[in-house]
C-alpha cells in the first residue's frame, strides 16, 4: 500500500527536497504541499494525508499549533515534527501537540524515509539523538508562560525596568521572575539562564 504524505515547510527548496526523497520511494507518494501551518491544516482536511512532515516554525500559524489542530480534529493523524531545532523543550512542544515523532532536518535522507514508515505503521519516531536529548534534561522543568516572557525579553538586551515597562510590572516583579526562572534552569546568573534557555529551545534568536 502506497503511503501518502503531506509536507509542510515555509522553506520552498527544503521542501522540494524532502518531498524528492519521499516522493522518490517506490511504496510513497506527496499528495500535497503547504508552505505555513494553517495550509498544512487545510492540506489535511481536503487530501487525508497518512503522514505529516511538519515543520515547527511557519508563519500565520506555527507547526506545534497546527499539529495540534490537525490531532484534535483527527486523533488518529500521524505528524512528525521536522525541523532545525533540538532543544528539549522544542521536542516536547511537538509531542505535547500530539506528533508522533521528531526529527531533526540534518537527518533528511534516509532516516526521513524510515520515519515516514515507522508514523504510518503506527509506531513512535525518536531516534536515539532525539531520545538522548530529552534524558539530557531529566526531570523535565517548565517555565510558565510570564517566565518565558521575561527569558525572551532579557535575550534581547532589556533591562529588569525595561522589561517591567514591557510587562506592565514593577522592577521587584521582573526580578522575582528572573529569580524563579534561575532557580529552575540551575544557574546562577541572568546570562546562564538566556544560554540554557536558548539551548534548551525555550526560547529562539528569532522569536518576536
């Protein structure tokens, strides 16, 4: 039986690549494209895809967004995240959203393919890097969302008044939130935190 896939990359020419890999497979085939999260959403609905090669940053609706909305519609879906970042808290984010599986896009190639195999024979794709990645970071600690807020606004240079200003807070409050984040990612200053935050992909260089 002819596997049926679906690629969503805002990137034409990796997407044009990955689809050349599958599509070149003698049991798979692209049934459709989508170049942001919300085509990728539409793309599900009109061509019931098998599998989902799902891109995690996209523009108007982001790959964890529209993974998540593509699960709920179709529990049974099966998405796989594919894309650049490794962090722990990126993957988590993709299977939270309910993806099956995650890659990293160095891995284009054959490890794609056997991942396209694997998500449509109903079975998790988490390659050892993948898997070595998330035990890195064990127990797993979340910031929430007003802590990741601040981690992302003291990435881009911002002051605790700056940030206070920002946030519609006090200095105090920033500096209660600064502390809160430090205590769990375990480091000790301001700048470890944004250095773990960003290697952990609990925050991004191109985060608005």
């Amino acid at each position: 039986m002819t596997i049926r896939v679906l690629t969503a990359d805002d990137h034409p020419v990796v997407r044009t690549g990955i689809s050349a890999t599958v599509g070149n497979q003698p049991d798979m085939c692209i049934v459709a494209e989508a170049g942001d999260g919300e085509q990728a959403v539409a793309r599900y609905e009109e061509f019931s895809p098998d599998v989902v090669l799902m891109d995690l940053r996209m523009p108007r609706l982001d790959g964890v967004a529209a993974t998540r909305a593509i699960i709920a519609a179709h529990p049974a879906a099966r998405v796989v995240a594919l894309t650049s970042y490794e962090g722990d808290a990126d993957i988590y984010r993709a299977l939270d959203a309910g993806a099956c599986g995650y890659l990293i896009k160095d891995m284009v190639g054959a490890d794609v393919v056997g991942a396209v195999r694997t998500a449509a024979a109903g079975r998790r794709v988490i390659p050892p890097s993948v898997a070595s990645r998330i035990a890195e970071f064990t127990p797993r600690i979340d910031l929430t969302s007003r802590e990741v807020e601040v981690l992302r606004l003291t990435a881009k240079g911002l002051s605790n008044r700056e940030i206070a200003r920002v946030i519609g807070r006090t200095d105090e409050t920033v500096k209660a939130h600064l502390k809160r984040i430090m205590s769990k990612l375990g480091v000790s200053d301001r700048t470890g935190a944004v250095t773990l935050g960003l290697q952990r992909g609990i925050i991004h260089l191109d985060d608005d």
